[in-house]
C-alpha cells in the first residue's frame, strides 16, 4: 500500500496488569486449570492429562472438576518442587501430588494395566498440552465402570456414531438400530 504505516496511538495501548506473562494456552476452563498446567511448564514428552479432561478439552463434557496429570521423570521432579510431599494414591498404586492452590493431581503412575511410557508416547497434542487418547479414555472409563463415568462412556460413544454416520437409537424404536440397516 502507498508505502504508509498504520500505527495505534500511544494512548490507546494498555499496558498489563500482570508481571508475570500468560503462558501460550489456548484451552481454557472457567478455574484456570490449563492456565496453572501451562505455568508450571513441564517437559513435553514428560507427562500427559489424563481422565475427564481429555473428554472436556473435545467439547465431550460441560465441565470438569480437575486434572489428573500422569507425570515421569523431570516432569515428576518438577512436581516434587511444588512443596507438597507424595502420598500413596488411594488405589494403592503409585504416588499422589496434590497442586497446593489448584485442582490439579499429579500421578507417577496412571491406574493398573496402562504402562505410562504408552500414555505419553502415544498422547495427542491439543494447543500444545498432551492429551490421554480418545479411544484410551473410553476404554479406562469403561474397565472402572463407576456410575461418574457412564455419562462420559455414552458421549464417546455418540461421538462415534457420528463420525461413522450411524443412525442414532432412539427409544420409540424398540429394534436393534445395528440390523434395521
């Protein structure tokens, strides 16, 4: 264009409030949780979000009450320092860091039956926060099989459905909707 530069006045521009800079999060929650996860700045290829939140960060879910963060290696180290000593996980299995200000759980290990070099290997990358796989979640959800989980099963599985292209049941029609087609 004519070689002109369009600036903002002087006045207009606001400076910050905060002199601690946002970390580069594009996922949010009405807590701040992702915000905290992002602050915190772990290693990539150290830990994953695992459970509920990686149904929420996909719109499967309204809401979320935490995070559950697996975590090895620098990124469980890093973890140590937040000045909360480990507990042993309710389960039993592994250890338990819980944020001091934030909903958040770090776990070193993720329940029996899912080694956590595969839960971070093989996460999805959501605006630059590793997720639990989709597929992962939905079979986690459904060996534990809690009541809290049955609503995150169904999402998943109308998901599905609709990636597919399935017909959705309806409960007016009592056939099997599968062998309908």
């Amino acid at each position: 264009m004519n070689g002109l530069t369009i600036r903002r006045p002087a006045e207009a521009v606001v400076p910050r409030l905060s002199v601690v800079p946002d970390p580069p999060v594009l996922v949010s929650d009405p807590a701040g949780l992702f915000a905290e996860l992002a602050r915190l700045d772990l290693p990539l290829g150290e830990y994953v979000v695992c459970g509920s939140a990686a149904l929420y960060v996909r719109g499967l879910r309204a809401r979320m009450g935490d995070l559950d963060i697996l975590a090895r290696g620098p990124a469980w180290a890093k973890v140590l320092t937040l000045g909360v000593p480990p507990t042993v996980a309710l389960s039993g299995h592994g250890l338990v860091v819980n944020h001091p200000r934030a909903a958040i759980e770090f776990v070193d290990r993720w329940t029996p039956g899912w080694p956590t070099e595969y839960l971070i290997a093989s996460a999805d990358l959501i605006d630059g926060i590793p997720f639990m796989r989709l597929g992962d979640v939905l079979a986690w959800k459904q060996r534990a099989r809690r009541p809290k989980d049955l609503p995150d099963i169904a999402a998943v599985h109308r998901l599905r459905r609709q990636w597919n292209g399935d017909p959705i049941p309806t409960r007016a029609n009592k056939t099997d909707w599968r062998k309908a087609a």
